[in-house]
C-alpha cells in the first residue's frame, strides 16, 4: 500500500503541477500554490508531508501525456512500483526539430493574416517575420533568459521585420500584418489553464497562471511599442 | 455555392495554425493530424454561425463548446490529456486583431492626445477582445465542468 500510495502521490504532484487537476486518492492531500506543492501522503496511522519546489518549465504536452499513461498504468496493476519508477525515468521529452517547427510557425503565423485579409506580400512578409521570431525564441529560450524578456525581444523583432510591410507600399494591409505576425506569443496554454483552474476551484492556481499569462502579454506589447516608437510607423 | 467553398478553404487555412501551435506546446506526434481537423472544425463552424448572423461572441461560444466535446471523446478514444486537442484547436479563434488594434489607439491616445474616436476605437476593440477571449475560455471549461460534476476521471 504504502509503495503504490507513494507512486499514486507522485503522479498527482506532476500531473497536477501541470494541470492543477488533483486525481485525488482518499488518503492523499495535496496543496497547491503556484510555485510549490505541498503534498501529505497518509498510510494508517503514519503520514509523510513534502514540499516540492514547481520549478518553470516550457509547455510540453508530451511529457504530461507519457505521465497520464504511466498513470493508468499504475492503475490497471497497482503495487507494481518498480514498473512506475522505471517508466517515470524513462520520460523523454521528444522535441520537434528546429528545421520543421519554424516554417510551420510561420506558415501558421502567414495563414492567420490570410484569414483575416492580408494580400500576398503580406502574406509572406508576415511568414518571414513569424519564421524570424521563432528563431529568435528558441535561440533566447535555449540560453536560458526569462521568459518575459524572450517574449518582449520576439515582439520586438517580429515587429521591426513586419513593418516591412510600410515600406514603399510594399502591402496595403500593413496593420493585419502587424497584428498577425505577433501571434506567436499568444500565451493560450496559461489562459486557458487558469480559466479551468478557478472554475474548478483552485482559485489561486487560477489567479497564479493568469497573472503569469497577462505578464506575458503585457512584455510582448511592450516590445511591440518599443519597436513602433523606434520606427515612429505611422501606417494608422 | 461560392460561399461554402470559401468556407472550406479557409477552414483549411486555420487547420495550419492549429498544427503549428500544437508544435509549440509538444502534443506528441500522433495527435497532430487530430489538431488539424479540430482547428478546421472549429473555425469552420464559427464561421458557418457568423453566417447566419449571430454575434462573433456567441459563435466563438458556440464553436469551442463543441470542440470541448469533441475533445472529451477523442481524450477518451487516445488516451490523452484533453488540452492537447483543444488548446491548439481553438488558437485560430484568438482576437489578435481586436487586441492589436486597442492597443494601437492606446498608444497613440498616450502620443497624439485623446479624442474621441481613438476613445470609442479603444473601448470598442478592447471589448470585443476581452469578449471573445472569456467565450473561449468558458466554452472550453463547459465541458469539463459537467464531466467533473461525476467523481470519475475523464480518462
């Protein structure tokens, strides 16, 4: 009991440090902050509390998918702890390679401005720009700065290439290249796990990834300006 | 006729972004092509909506509730997370434009001194995107609220 609680325990702290969902067991407690986890795990009469530091980490799915796996593997053969730690050190994070994902960036980035009505050399002026940023982000991502300041350098650089699109008249919908060429950073995971969080009831989780998701937009607007005040555009 | 092809193309077109996304947030592989159909239904059935003249807020509502759904029986079928499917499914639908535009009359208020057009432009957009982005949100919650009513996990 004791060892399949520990491995049930386990699965909760990642998976809810992810999701802020608890898969509550009756004699497990657990406490979230947005930083840490406080986690009582009670066996009889006995109880162990520990606190774990959530430390930040990118967005990745494939991790918390591979962990739900291991989950209800766990469930299906409980007590089988040694088959949950080694698969739990066996998670990998599986990243896309670099060549792939900063096309299809700006593709996507290119196929947002063709949806709200950009002509063609907006069109690929805001792949361009898109593509660009996305180099950027990950080469600033992979130096380890922080994430407020990746997000305002790649606003600010994804602005000054789709500004671009001012020059001589290059395209007449410069404001939807502008507008979809930033795109990139809209921070949905945060939101969208905060809206969830405090409806389920975990207010403060709720209100932690909204203020980090608004900090977010407030840095890359910032970048946004910045290089607009540099260029005084005056395209509105 | 016209109309729904347009329709079906650009549905194609926000297929794009949802897979591109889905890349950033890491789904795994395998869930990709999954996103892109999400990411054309959604949009393509916001757009059917908008169509029949309801408000673009409603639409969006509308629209994420069912790619909810949606999600909830295809995270059962794959076993996976329901965000995977959804989150890059409804990034097609984000009010970057409306986002863009307030912020533009901000600064320019914050430059050129406020008037009143640049005051009716900022609130007008600023609403519209605070609107769309709350249906977006509550859309996807629905769901998972009525399937957290039950005790059992989703998946």
């Amino acid at each position: 009991m004791l060892l399949e609680y520990g491995a049930e325990s386990r699965l909760i702290e990642q998976i809810s440090s992810r999701l802020g969902v608890a898969l509550g067991c009756t004699s497990i407690e657990i406490s979230l902050i947005p930083s840490a986890i406080v986690l009582t795990t009670l066996i009889g009469d006995s109880s162990v509390t520990t606190t774990r530091r959530a430390h930040e980490q990118p967005i990745n799915m494939s991790i918390v998918h591979q962990i739900v796996t291991i989950c209800i593997a766990a469930e299906q053969s409980p007590r089988d702890i040694m088959m949950v730690e080694r698969s739990l050190a066996n998670i990998h994070a599986n990243p896309y390679p670099a060549w792939l994902i900063v096309p299809m960036i700006g593709l996507s980035c290119a196929a947002f401005s063709h949806l709200q009505g950009a002509d063609w050399p907006g069109f690929w002026i805001t792949f361009l720009a898109a593509s660009v940023g996305m180099m950027v982000r990950r080469a600033l991502s992979s130096r380890n700065y922080s994430l407020l300041i990746v997000f305002a350098f790649t606003a600010f650089v994804c602005t000054l290439i789709a500004s671009l699109s001012f020059y001589h008249g290059l395209s007449s919908t410069g404001r939807v290249v502008l507008s979809s060429s930033v795109l990139l950073l809209v921070p949905g995971f945060p939101y969208i796990n905060s809206m969830l969080d405090a409806f389920k009831g975990y207010i403060s989780m709720g209100w932690g990834r909204w203020t980090q998701a608004t900090l977010l937009t407030l840095m890359s607007s910032l970048g946004i300006m910045l290089a607009m005040g540099l260029l005084d555009i005056k395209g509105w | 006729m016209m109309v729904w092809f347009t329709l079906l193309l650009n549905s194609v077109w926000a297929a794009i972004p949802a897979v591109g996304f889905g890349m950033i947030f890491n789904v795994p592989r395998s869930t990709l092509p999954l996103c892109a159909v999400g990411g054309a239904v959604t949009y393509g059935f916001r757009e059917v909506l908008l169509f029949n003249h309801l408000s673009i807020e409603l639409a969006t509502f509308i629209a994420t509730t069912a790619i909810g759904i949606i999600g909830v029986f295809w995270s059962r079928r794959y076993v996976m997370p329901r965000p995977v499917y959804t989150v890059p499914s409804i990034i097609p639908m984000i009010p970057g434009t409306y986002a863009y535009e307030m912020m533009i009359s901000l600064v320019t208020m914050n430059s050129d001194g406020v008037t009143d057009a640049l005051l009716s432009s900022f609130i007008q957009n600023g609403l519209h995107a605070i609107s769309i982005l709350f249906a977006i949100a509550f859309g996807l919650v629905l769901p998972s609220m009525y399937y957290t009513k039950r005790k059992k996990p989703i998946i």
